[in-house]
C-alpha cells in the first residue's frame, strides 16, 4: 500500500499550503472555462475546488456552483472570497449532493488524486441524464527552454502520478472530448517562488530541500538570457480540456 499512502499523503498536503495556493495557482482562460460548461442549463458542481481558482469564473457567468473538496484549509479560503457559495467537505469517491442535482461537474487540476472506479459512478449519481463531466488543467508550457529548465528544478518528475498522464473516464459516460487553450501569467520572482511552493512535491520536501529548490529557482530567474533584469515576465500555458457527457 506504498504507492496509496504516498498519494494520499500528496493530496493532503494541500491542507498546509492553501494561502500560498490562492495567491500562487493561476485561474483559467474564458475559452477554457466556455468549453467545459458549454450550455449548462442548471446547477454546476466543482469538484476539487480547492480554493475556489475555477469557481469564480462559474459564478461569475451567473451559474449555481456547489463547491466540494476534501481539505478544510482549502475551503476555508474559498468561503472567505466566495460567502455566497454553496462549499462542503466531500471528494470524488464520496460527494455530499443528491442525485442528478446537477447538469454539469467540473474539476479542475485535481482528477488526478481521485480514484476512477469509484469517482466515476459517483460522479453519474449527481449528473442529470445527459449531464457532462469537465476535467481541466493548466500546465506549464515546456516547449520554452527556461520552463523546462523550471520543471527540472522544482522536480515536477518527481510528483505522484503525473499531472499530465491522460484522465481516465469511461463508462457510463460517452467519447472524451478534449480542447487546448494556449496564452501566458505575467508573473515575477516572488510569484515564481511561491508557485514551487504550492506544488504537493515541495510542500512534503523537508526544509533543506525546499530551501535547496528556492535558492536555483533565484538562480534560474537571475541567470537565464530570457529572464535575467526583468523584473515581470510571462509563463506560458497550456490548458487543456477534456469533456464527456453522460449517456441517457
């Protein structure tokens, strides 16, 4: 049970590190968020909401999200931006909604920590018939030689499961679609830092490390023909989609 107490000890980590999430984690382009929802005529569920990144962008567009994650922490910085939310401890294995109360369900950079055998009839329960399930996530884009350089230095290799391993959905659901937003953060050292060290694999390093990953990071940025003087910089994104929708 190695691999499952490492996973569950990532996924929990968040708990530790939700400020510096909030202020670090990127939201997600318009074009992403308009495609994951398409023309949702009724309530939404975020799930994995963390500190509600993707959840604003839903109520702004005048939608009735519930918001389910599984750290206090998380939540706890959601409610405070987000009163008027409808937030509640859950995760994908176990969601505190009834059934086919919503019409679609959308989850940002967190599929990976869920368990599909399990999340995946969880997820039909709430859906209405012909509801659609919406994964996303932002990735770092390390065609550009500084980003992988970036990768390499925040040992991303080194994350249980990797972010970028396609998502498992399956039946009772229908063909994964998938759509790509490309376009850039404008971002500073200081966001830079704070962006490691939001990530599950430094929050569980011990200090030495994490301070060994901060003083190349520095490096990285002072060093680099593309970044040294700068003072603000963009980081490239990818973000990718993927859309399915419940059959019947």
């Amino acid at each position: 049970m190695r691999e499952r107490t490492d996973h569950d000890l990532h996924a929990r980590s968040f708990d530790q590190a939700a400020d510096v999430y909030e202020a670090a984690r990127p939201a997600y382009p318009a074009a992403a968020v308009s495609w994951l929802v398409g023309r949702a005529d009724g309530p939404v569920l975020d799930l994995g909401a963390g500190t509600g990144k993707l959840t604003r962008s839903l109520t702004e567009r005048g939608l009735a999200v519930s918001a389910v994650d599984p750290s206090p922490e998380m939540l706890r910085v959601l409610k405070n931006a987000l009163p008027g939310v409808d937030a509640r401890l859950g995760s994908a294995e176990s969601i505190p909604l009834a059934d086919a109360s919503v019409a679609a369900v959308v989850c940002a950079q967190a599929w990976h920590w869920a368990e599909p055998a399990r999340a995946v009839p969880e997820v039909a329960r709430v859906l209405r018939p012909g509801g659609t399930l919406g994964l996303v996530w932002n990735f770092r884009d390390d065609t550009v030689d500084w980003v992988r350089a970036l990768g390499e230095l925040m040992h991303t290799a080194e994350a249980y499961l990797g972010d970028d391993i396609p998502p498992v959905v399956g039946a009772p659901f229908g063909e994964l679609e998938r759509f790509d937003v490309r376009w850039a953060q404008p971002m500073t050292l200081n966001g830079l830092l704070d962006l490691a060290r939001s990530r599950s694999y430094f929050i569980t390093k011990g200090p030495d490390a994490q301070a060994t990953i901060i003083a190349s990071l520095r490096r990285l940025v002072a060093e680099h023909p593309a970044l040294a003087g700068t003072d603000v910089f963009e980081m490239p994104y990818v973000t990718e989609c993927y859309r399915a929708r419940l059959d019947g």
